[in-house]
C-alpha cells in the first residue's frame, strides 16, 4: 500500500505513529496499524522520520526512551533491509566486524551467566564471568568512533538525529555497564543476571539500529571523500578486537584529505619555516606546534562561534579526539543530557560574568582537573574558550618541598 504514498504523506504517517508511541499507545495496537499502512519502509525514511520530529521540537528524551520501541514496530520491514556491505579497510566494515564480535562475546556471556545462576557458589565460574566481563569493555572504543568520527559528518550533511538520539543509548549503555561491574563486585547474583538481561538488550537492540538504520542511511549520504577522512581519523580513538583491513584504500580515495580539510576550517596560516611575530618574541608554525603538543596537559580551542578550531594532538590525551571535531559545534562533541552545561558556560565568557569553569572527576583511578578559560581581544570581543584538560592524580600527592634536581 505504501507505494501509492507520497514520501510527504509517508512522512506524515510515520510520525503519526511514532507520536501515538509517546502518547501511550501499545506497541502490538500500533505496529498493526504500520502493517496495514505502509510496507517496506527504508531506514532513509526512519532516519528521516526521526530527524523531522526533532527539528519540529519532540523531546530527544522521548525520542530516546522510545528508541527501541520504534524498532520493534519497524522491525519486520527493516529486517528485509539487506546489512550494509564494503570491503575490509572501509570503516563500515569496520563497525560490522566490531558487531559480530559483541554478539559472540554476549553469547558466550549469556551462557557463563546461565552457570553463574545454577551454581552460586562456584567461584570459579564466577570468576570467569566476571573475566569475559571486562573483556566487553573495549565495546566503548566503537561507540568513541561513531560519537567522534562518524556523527560530525553527518551533522554537516544537517542529519544531527545519531548525534543527538543514540550518544544518549551509548550513555545507556556505559551505565548499564558500570551497574554490572558494581553488581559482580557485590556478589548480587539475582540482580546481576536481570541487570545483564537489560544490558544485552540493548546492545543487541543498537546494533541493530547500526545495522538496519545508522550505517545504510550513512553509506548513502557521505562520499567516498568523506569515509576516507572518517578512516584515517579512526586510529587515534583506536578499534575494539579487531584490525581492520586493508583492501578498501583510504590514501587512493581521497590523497592528504584529513590535512587539507583541517587546514581550510581552520583557515590555517601559511606553514612555511618564517616566524610569527608574538607579543614577545616569534615563533615559526613548526615551533608552535611543537610547543603545544608538549605541553602537560590536553588544551582545545572553541571560536567565538562554538566551532572547535584546534586540539593538541598528544598521544597521552585524557578524553579522544579525533580530526573530525574540527569545525564541529561544540554542542554536538558532549552528550546531550550535559549540554546544557555547556551552554551555561559559553553564555557565562560571552557575557563575561565568569572567567573560569572548573570540573575535577575520578576516571580510571586517574585524578582528572578540567578547566574553562574565556579569551577576549585587546578590545574585549570575546573570541571563544579553551579547555585545559590534566592528570593531576602524581601532582595530588606532593608534599613539603624539593629544591635540589632528583636525576
């Protein structure tokens, strides 16, 4: 039936259904109602659907909560959906390898899980849980890559609906995680194996989002251009398990493309060896890199206009980066539930009611200082904001004085 709609009037009934969700509707009710209106719907037009619904102001939240409940209801028709295919090397490929990984690693889970609830006391089994446990872990390295290397480039093409709906599931998903460590170290067997039920849902439920949704609606906006900039910007996050290939060629479909491409958003001064005049003294450009990427700590730089310009490359970061945030609003590089956050601070510098935003957290046993600095012009125009970013966990412990060179 759906093939005498207009894509307007599909639309339109998509999103029907989707707000009927939000409204209280069961999900057996509406997804009858799908059936009977339209078949074989894309994951262009989910992806759409979606995408409309937040540009006309549905929560993100609610967008969120019903994620999984969307696909349940589009399922059948997104099943016949073919998995998008590249050669090993592309960074689709990439994603679907890293998929079939989790799905045998939550299979082998599952099945520790089943011995783990027959035998309670049997350590063990418990500790071999708790082992294959932490070896999901590296799932966060394929979530990394998609909130830094993969969304940005769809948020050019003004597709910000991944952005915006599953950074929130990644979140979901690394708190469902962190309740599961918790839950093994306390020895909750009941709580553990319902909690791990949870997670495994969902993980399943987004890599078939990825798989059916995200990575066919990507493969058909972004250029071959595009995925070679995505690709050679993915080995400073890193991969989970696996190494990806090397039939698809990066440097054959597009030459230097992650250097010229910083260069033009960042509208990059010339980078010949002849000095910069400084305030004091000058620096050549070749200098000055070299000074920032030595420096002890991360430091990033937001424009006047909340793009983010530069980051020091150091290969001791403690949050990724990657080229693809450059020229990236920097709404778009934090989770939407700490937007907000954000957005008070930039409104503060702007405003020029503060000059400094200060955060300090524990992450991997690691003290972590951030810090926010406004930067002005002579004239006082505010020209944008750097973040410094520093371990300060060795610095924490210092105590009297050293006065003599130890070496």
């Amino acid at each position: 039936m759906s093939e005498y709609f207009s894509d307007q009037e599909k639309q339109e009934k998509l999103k029907t259904i989707i707000k009927r969700l939000h409204q209280g509707e069961s999900v057996d009710a509406v997804k009858q109602d799908f059936h009977k209106l339209i078949r074989n719907v894309s994951p262009e037009e989910i992806s759409r659907m979606e995408q409309t619904l937040l540009e006309e102001g549905f929560p993100i939240a609610e967008i969120q909560r019903l994620c999984e409940v969307h696909i349940e209801v589009f399922k059948d028709s997104l099943s016949k959906q073919k998995t998008a295919a590249k050669l090993p090397g592309h960074p689709v490929h990439t994603f679907l390898a890293e998929n079939k990984e989790i799905k045998q690693r939550i299979k082998q889970l599952k099945a520790l899980l089943r011995k783990v609830k027959r035998k309670k006391q049997d350590d063990t089994i418990y500790q071999q849980f708790k082992s294959k446990f932490n070896e999901l872990k590296p799932i966060e390295l394929h979530y990394q890559r998609k909130e830094n290397q993969l969304f940005p480039y769809l948020e050019q093409k003004g597709f910000t609906g991944p952005s915006k709906v599953m950074w929130g599931k990644h979140n979901e998903i690394r708190k469902r995680i962190k309740q599961c460590d918790q839950l093994s170290d306390q020895g909750s067997i009941s709580a553990l194996v319902k909690e791990c039920g949870s997670l495994f849902s969902t993980i399943s439920s987004m890599i078939f989002m990825e798989e059916k949704i995200l990575f066919p609606t990507a493969l058909k906006k972004l250029t071959d251009r595009e995925w070679a900039e995505i690709r050679k910007g993915e080995k400073e996050i890193g991969y989970a398990w696996i190494k990806p290939g090397n039939v698809w060629d990066a440097g054959i479909a597009a030459q230097k493309i992650v250097k010229d491409e910083i260069a033009r958003k960042t509208e990059s001064i010339s980078q010949s060896a002849s000095a910069i005049s400084l305030d004091v003294g000058a620096l050549s450009t070749e200098r000055i890199n070299l000074m920032l990427k030595s420096l002890p700590f991360d430091v990033t730089y937001v424009d006047e206009h909340d793009k983010v310009l530069y980051y020091t490359g150091s290969e001791e970061r403690v949050f990724p980066r990657s080229p693809a945030i450059i020229g990236r609003n920097v709404q778009n590089c934090h989770p939407q539930k700490s937007v907000h956050v954000v957005e008070n601070i930039l409104k503060a510098f702007k405003e020029k009611k503060q000059q400094v935003a200060e955060f300090w957290i524990t992450m991997n046993e690691r003290f972590i200082h951030i810090r926010y600095f406004p930067i002005y012009d002579e004239q006082g125009t505010y020209k944008g904001v750097i973040e410094v970013t520093q371990d300060i966990t060795d610095i924490k412990k210092l105590e009297g004085q050293r006065r003599l060179l130890d070496w």
